[in-house]
C-alpha cells in the first residue's frame, strides 16, 4: 500500500471554538468550509481536507469508553515557507487563543517551533534550512 492522506480529522472538545481558531489560522473563504452539526470541514483542494469532530464522539466510533485530551499519538506538521513564516503562524496562533509550547528556534534541521491549538492538538511548525 502507499499511503495517500486526504483527509485528517482531529478531536475537539468545544466544536465552536476550534472552529474559530482553525478559521481564522487558515484564512480560508467562506466556500472552502463545510459543517454539519457534529464537525466543520476544510477543503484546501480537491485531495485534502481538514475536519474538526467532537473527541467523544470519535472516542465512540474508536470503540473507546473515554475521550482523552491532547494528542498523545501524533503530532500535526506544518511546511512552512521560511523561518518568518513560522514566527506569524504563532503570532496568529496566539490571536487565535491557542498556546506556543517552543518559540521558534534555529537548529541544524532548520527553524521550527510548536503549538497546541485551542482543543490541546499538538502542531510543529518547520522551515528547512536554505539550500547552499
């Protein structure tokens, strides 16, 4: 198999307000959104969306008697185009009610920073070091 993501759906715990955040960190028009009562979705292109879903209500689909909070299994990553970059996505970040867990720092890897979104998701932010 080769694994093709087109769609990554996280858990909230308030709906509305990661909503509000994710609305206002994407910048996207009214027309790349769709919602329903039990998510809000947003379609960047015709391969990939990103949709918010209740954390309890994914819990049960899971199988799972307890929603937990945070993202103890993974960590969402963002590409972002220069170190510049990085450091507004935190400034819209912080805007936006979610919380900076690194400023933005240089390694030998490149610049990268994270941040946990208003619902406790993690995000690494990543600028790779320009090319010699």
């Amino acid at each position: 198999m080769k694994p093709s993501i087109s769609i990554i759906t996280i858990g909230v715990d308030d709906l509305e307000r990661a909503f509000v955040f994710y609305r206002a960190l994407f910048d996207m028009d009214d027309e790349q959104i769709g919602a329903g009562e039990d998510h809000v979705a947003f379609f960047f292109d015709d391969d990939f969306s990103f949709v918010l879903f209740p954390r309890d209500q994914i819990a049960q689909t899971a199988g799972k008697d307890v929603a937990i909070s945070g993202s103890p299994g993974f960590v969402l990553s963002h590409q972002a185009g220069s170190p510049a970059e990085v450091d507004d996505i935190l400034r819209k970040v912080l805007a936006g009610g979610g919380a900076i867990i690194t400023q933005g720092t240089q390694t030998e890897w490149g610049y990268s920073a994270y941040f946990e979104d208003t619902e406790g998701n993690v995000w690494e932010l990543m600028a790779q070091p320009a090319a010699n």
